[in-house]
C-alpha cells in the first residue's frame, strides 16, 4: 500500500522544524503499527480486495460492515464466505486495548483510555450535548462530539498542558486515529450513553498531540470519518498550536473543516513562553494563516484561548486581542475562551470569574463573537494527557 503525500512545504528550514515536532528522540522510537483496513483509500481497498482474490462486491460489503456497523471482527461476518473471512483478518488487527472509561457530567462525558499495540496511552473524550436535567433529549435534539488524539504525547511542549510536559513519543497511525472515531460511535449506538442510543455528529482534533505535526495520519482519518462513516466535515474542527505552513495546506484540501488555533496569548512575548513554537511563527504569521483560510474556504476560524490566572486574563490582553483580530478584518473569527482545567501540582490554573467576565466584556465591546466554552469533566483528570499521566506513573 502507498504512503499518503501531503503537501509539499517550500521552506526547508520549516519542513525541518516540523519533522522534528514529529519524530521522538531514536531512543523513543517504537515500532509502527500494522497496516490495517482504515489506513487505506477507498482505491487500495479496491486493490486489496482483488489481490485477495475476491470479487468487487465484497469491498461494499467489508466497508459496511466497519463504517456502517461499526465492526472489526471479519471472524464474525458471517455474510461472506469463511476463506474471505480468514484473508480479511490480517487488515483488521486490533490496534489499541481499553484500559478504562471514566464518565463525568451524569454520564453524558466518557474518556476512554486506551493502551495501543505497543503499550502507549491514548485518550479520547465522548461528550454528549442537549439533554434535559432529566437525561431526555431537548427541543433542539441531541449532539455528540468525539474529542480525538493524534499523538501519543506532544512535542510542542506547552507548559500548562499535561501532554505537553510529556513530551512526544509517537505520531499515531491514521488507523489508530479512525479507531478511535468507530469505537466512539459504536459506543453512542449501543445506546452506552445517556440519550439512547444516537449518531456521532461532531470530532474535534484537540485531545493529546499536534494534529498538523502528523499531517497525512489525520488527514486519512479525516477523508474516513466524511467518505465512510459518513461524518459532515463542516462537524469536524482541526485544531493547531500555530504550524502556519501547514494551515495552507489544510486551505488547499477543499474540504469544509473548521480550523482551530490555539493561540492563548495575543503577544509575542507572552505567548512565546506558553506556546513555544511561536518563537518560528509568531502571533502575527499566525493570524494571517488563519485569515487566509478563511479566505480560501469561507469557514469561520476559532481562536482557542485557555485563561490562566494572572497570566494571559487581564483586560489590556483582551484589549490587545481585539485590536489583532479586527486588524484582519470581522466577521472571518470567532473567540473560545476556556476555563484552564488545572495539571494536578502545576501554578497554571483557571481564571478568577471576574476576571474572565472583564476579559469577555471587553472583546465584546470590540464586537468580537466570543464564548466561554462548557468545561466537561473536571473531575475526571479532564484535561487531555491527565488520565494517561495518572496511569503511566501507577
């Protein structure tokens, strides 16, 4: 099977810059997981259905059984014959294990922690929206997001995160990433969720990990969620600590998806100590990336902030932040403000609620749209990297 290419990086000092955010140290390096059936494009399942030697019929078949029923098992597909079942097996080995599932906010958010074929930890969030307090669906229905990993670790190394401080220990595989999205959607329709049972309508590329660090695995992961489960891409949300190269390739895939950037600080001094990789590609390269995908996709961009006490929520901040985004333009950005969910011993921790009210009242009198997001499962080692932090060391 071919590798995926992505697209070509002109700059070789930042192609190398970016290699680095994907490569462990060789004493890190592991090796790769099998191929497996959700590694391919829909023409190298073609091709691997005719070299097993079955007929054409059978790729629609194996493809419902994974994306539409959400099956892995070809021992148990007992529509197609037993010696196609058996060839199949090899594509579809098991590529991750759950260690466990801890479920916050009356069950209506699950993180799943799982142990991958070569021991590293990986977390993914299920998080339930729209439920009455009495678990019955609201007027406007119910939605489900999928928060999903695309590293095991991180090598953009933010202080306040707890995948950051981990370091990166591998880019995971884009099987490894599409498993992730059909063992959340199994989970929503087997109705193991309060709501009843449901569809996945949402993912968001903002668990453990750069997603445009390990471009071509969340770009076939991507390509899998629209063409076989079936996933809107105007529902998933690619987020990014600020790889400006990379945010014109994402421009270029002609699909709808949301970019997110974290930026978390609006000047380069600060922001330079909380996300390091501004230090290539400071907040101004940053923004003009973002607007420039809005140009090219007309697809509103999220700014992610996360509000540390002290740190990054004071009002001339705010003030400061308007001013860069309305330098660009309105109506292309909106503002996602996040509570900090604080690493256990860390001296980052969340806002005062005065001052994140100041810091929205002053983006809103600059009339930038701006949310505080719902913070989910805090009392569940909620942000990305804790459970797995917790699990490592016990």
């Amino acid at each position: 099977m071919s590798e995926p290419m992505s697209q070509p990086i002109q700059d070789q000092t930042d192609a190398a810059l970016i290699e680095g955010l994907t490569t462990p140290s060789p004493r890190q390096r592991r090796a790769k997981p099998p191929l497996h059936w959700a590694d391919a494009s829909e023409e190298e399942r073609a091709t691997i259905i005719a070299e097993l030697g079955l007929p054409k019929f059978r790729l629609g078949q194996v493809n419902g059984h994974y994306f539409s029923r959400y099956e892995a098992d070809p021992a148990s597909w007992s529509d197609l014959p037993l010696t196609a079942r058996d060839a199949l097996c090899a594509w579809f080995p098991t590529l991750q294990d759950l260690v466990t599932n801890v479920s916050a906010d009356r069950g209506t958010t699950i993180k799943s922690l799982y142990r991958m074929f070569d021991g590293v930890l990986v977390e993914c969030v299920v998080m339930r929206y729209g439920l009455r307090h009495d678990l019955t669906p609201g007027k406007n229905g119910i939605r489900s997001t999928l928060c999903v990993s695309s590293q095991a670790g991180c090598g953009i190394g933010c202080p306040f995160c707890a995948t950051g401080q981990a370091g990166l220990t591998r880019n995971l595989s884009g099987g490894e990433i599409t498993e992730q999205i059909r063992l959340a959607a199994a989970l929503l329709e087997g109705g193991n969720v309060p709501g009843g049972p449901g569809r996945l309508n949402n993912i968001v590329y903002m668990g453990m990990g750069e997603p445009l660090a390990n471009y071509d695995a969340v770009m076939g992961s991507v390509r899998a969620a629209v063409e076989g489960f079936g996933i809107s891409a105007r529902g998933i949300t690619v987020s990014t600590s600020g790889l400006v190269p990379r945010i014109a390739d994402l421009a270029r895939e002609g699909l709808p998806l949301t970019l997110a950037v974290s930026l978390h600080a609006p000047d380069n001094e600060l922001r330079d100590e909380l996300v390091p990789i501004n230090r290539r590609w400071p907040v101004g390269q940053v923004l003009d990336a973002a607007r420039a995908y809005f140009e090219v996709t007309g697809r509103r961009v999220s700014i992610e902030y996360a509000l540390m006490r002290d740190i990054n929520d004071q009002a001339e901040r705010a003030i400061m932040l308007g001013r860069e985004l309305n330098s660009r333009g309105r109506g292309w950005v909106h503002v996602n403000l996040i509570p900090l969910n604080p690493t256990p011993g860390s001296k980052w921790t969340a806002s005062r609620r005065a001052d994140e009210a100041e810091f929205v009242r002053r983006l809103e009198l600059a009339r930038v749209p701006v949310t505080i997001r719902d913070t989910r499962g805090s009392d569940i080692d909620g942000a990305c990297g804790q459970l797995a932090a917790r699990h490592s060391e016990s």
